[in-house]
C-alpha cells in the first residue's frame, strides 16, 4: 500500500499569486522519492476558518498532512495554533524555546542593523515559542521553529508544520522526516518511481490517441502529459511491479514518435545542449533582436556554461545589427530586419566578432504593434551556423509578447540540439 501525504500552503500572498508557490511542488517531489502520494496540494490565504477547513478535509483522506508557512511573529501568522485547535492540542509556552528565538532574533538583528521594539519583538518572540502539547518541535533555521502535532485522541494523521521560506524549510525537512510520529505515519510506504519522456512537436491528440490504442499494455502506469511552449512531457508514475509497463511505454513512443521523442530519459533540452556542447568542445554566441538576450541567459543558466557559452549581443535596432554584426545595410533595406536572411547574418556576425564555433541569430516580431500583412506578429527567423553547417528556420507563434519570446528560446534550443545531435 502506498503512503498518503496532503499538503496546505498558506499565504494570501501565495493565492492571490503575488508569490509563486515553490513548496508545494518541492515537497510533493521529496515525499514521492519516499515512496508517499501527494493526494491533494491547498492553498490557502492567511484566514483561519479556511485553514481549519483544509486541514479537516485533508485529515480525514490521507496518513500524514504538512502545512507550509504562518509561523511568523505578526497577527496573521496563525498555522500553529489553528492546527494546535483542529488536533485537540492547547498551547504551551516552552522557556527554553523562547530564550533560542530571541538568540536568534537578537543575532539577525546586529547583523543586519534593525531597529527593534523591544515590547514588539518579546511578544513575536514569545508567539513563535507557544507549542501544543504533545508535539515535537523542530530546531528552527530562521526564527520559526517547525511542529509535529500528532492528534489528540492518538487516532488520525499528525500534522506537519513547516515555514514558508523554502531556505527554512529545506532546511529543517531531514528533521521532521526523522521524527517518530512521521515515521509512524508512513510505515507502510513502498517505492513509487516516476519517469519523464520529452517529444518536440507532437501534437497531444496524437500522443492520446498511441495511449488508447496500448491502454492494455501499460496497466498499473499512473500517465499525465503536459505541453510546455511546444514540448510534450509524458510523467509516469509507478510501483516496481509496473516497471515492465514503464519499458512498454517508452517503446511504444519510440515506434510511434521516432523523430519527436528526443529525451527517453527525462532529460531536458538545456542539459541535451550543454553536454553537445561540452562533448565537442564548442563555444557559442548569440545575436538577439526580439529575445534581447533571453536565449543566452537560458544558455548561462547551468553551472559551468562559462566553458561554452563566450558571450550575447543584443542588437535590436538595425544601426545595431550592422555597426556590431556587419549585417549589411543594403540586406536591411531589400529584405528587412525580419528575415531569413538578416537572421544568417546575424549568426555568422555572432561567430565572428564573438569567436565562436556556433553563432545563432534570433529577429522577429514579438508584438503587440508593428506587425505588417507580410510580417505578422509572431514571425521569427532563427538561424543557426557554424563554419560547415546552416540551420535556418521560420516560425509562426501565438500568445502574447512574453509568449512569443519565450517559445523562441525554445524553438532555438531545440535548433541547437538538432546540430548537435547530426555528424561531427
């Protein structure tokens, strides 16, 4: 039997998408290397009544329950005493936790030169120490100490309660994993692997329609699929028993999808790049009109990208494109800056002043305005080169300005790992 973990994020900040989520996502992932199933990701703004309503309701369907963030000082941090309430637990002042909090807090306060209120900050000091009785606590990393709080009655899921900051709670994740009631809680858990294929440019009705057609083979597979600016993402989650399955759903997409399914193993196209990169010792550059430097920040996102990436120009006006690129004026002038051919210039004007092996050029319309009947938004011309190999292409893309650019990056990198993946 497989283990159950819900989870609540807490935050109005975080439901009103002020601030992006990176908890939930986060333990989700840690908890199914463990072998637990997330069954439901809530989240909740910083009211009580609502947070309650989450917890019973996950309490009631899974074997251990976490929430994330509401243990500040201030008023509207209330996690830990709402779920004192809801596991039948009064809270107690602890002493020697109220002397570490205000350590800290004094520490981080020289350190950074706050001014505190002396009243203010005992009595934030002393709302972070209140623990209900009976829960662990876990050691703080910032100035909130995380909870444990098993019920009451000694029946049901204990609860887990973690900061907000994802620092803090990273860091205090190995001690709750360790903790007695969690362990308790998810004795029965059994392995659950999850896989990723990745295809570039099959549609998802086609990708549907192979999974219906071999629905029989690839019993005991849980398959989700999710297309992102263009690639498909096949996610596959399974016991060790349905590991045949796993194997039979990789070949059936190979059958099927032999030209699209560039990474089996889960491999992005950024690593994909990076290693054709590293393995033939090649430097690239990058000249960008609509992206203005979208594609080498991509490119400069890994660690050790230094090695390959040498530099990027951002050359969106044409005196530009000429005076850094040589892109001719007269080219400019006959056929335009969007254009097949100024975006070859580009490239090799990228190779060139950069001293490259690989130069792309990126020039489009991104949008909103300055699109033409014959040059619509969403027009871009890539072209990639080397001193033996041009790679050009012409795509039309939909969405808004950030979308536009956005997929450009990708259709580039995927332009990038075409070469790469060809001769030597």
């Amino acid at each position: 039997m497989v283990a159950r973990a819900g989870i609540v994020v807490t935050g109005t900040e975080v439901l009103t998408g002020r601030v992006t989520d990176r908890n939930g996502p986060w333990l989700a992932e840690e908890l199914r290397r463990r072998g637990v199933d997330v069954g439901q990701v809530v989240v909740v703004g910083d009211r009580p009544d609502d947070l309650r309503s989450a917890l019973e309701l996950l309490l009631a369907r899974h074997d251990l329950v976490l929430t994330t963030g509401g243990l500040g000082p201030t008023a509207d941090d209330l996690t830990a005493e709402v779920v004192a309430a809801v596991q039948g637990r009064t809270p107690r002042l602890v002493p020697e936790l109220e002397t570490e909090i205000a350590a800290i807090v004094e520490r981080l306060s020289a350190g950074r030169g706050w001014r505190r209120d002396p009243e203010a900050t005992a009595a934030g000091v002393r709302k972070q120490a209140m623990v209900p009785e009976g829960a662990s606590v876990l050691a703080p990393v910032g100035t909130a100490p995380g909870l444990v709080v098993p019920a009451a009655s000694g029946q049901g899921a204990p609860v887990v309660v973690l900061p907000g900051p994802p620092p803090e709670l990273q860091g205090m994740w190995q001690d709750a994993l360790a903790d007695d009631h969690v362990q308790r809680a998810l004795a029965g858990r059994e392995e659950l692997r999850q896989a990723t294929i990745r295809l570039w440019g099959t549609p998802e009705s086609e990708l549907a329609a192979t999974l219906r057609r071999h629905d029989d083979e690839l019993a005991g597979l849980e398959v989700t699929t999710c297309l992102r600016q263009g690639e498909l993402e096949v996610v596959s989650r399974f016991s060790p028993a349905a590991a045949p399955a796993q194997e039979a759903l990789l070949a059936v997409l190979r059958a099927d999808f032999p030209d699209t399914l560039f990474s089996p193993d889960g491999e992005t196209v950024d690593e994909l790049v990076a290693t054709g990169l590293l393995e033939r010792g090649w430097t690239i550059g990058t000249a960008e009109s609509c992206t203005a430097g979208l594609l080498a920040g991509r490119l400069a996102d890994r660690p050790g990208s230094s090695a390959y990436l040498l530099g990027g120009l951002v050359t969106y006006a044409d005196e530009i494109k000429h005076d850094l690129l040589d892109v001719p004026e007269e080219l400019l002038d006959t056929v335009g800056a969007v254009s097949a051919e100024v975006a070859r210039a580009m490239a090799d004007g990228a190779r060139a002043r950069l001293g490259t092996d690989v130069g792309v050029g990126i020039t489009g319309v991104a949008g909103p305005g300055g699109g033409t009947p014959d040059k619509p938004v969403g027009l871009v011309h890539l072209c990639v080169t080397t001193a033996d190999a041009v790679l050009p292409l012409r795509v039309q893309l939909g969405g808004d300005r950030a979308a536009v650019r956005e997929r450009t990056v990708v259709v580039a990198l995927h332009l990038l790992r075409e070469l790469l993946a060809g001769p030597s």
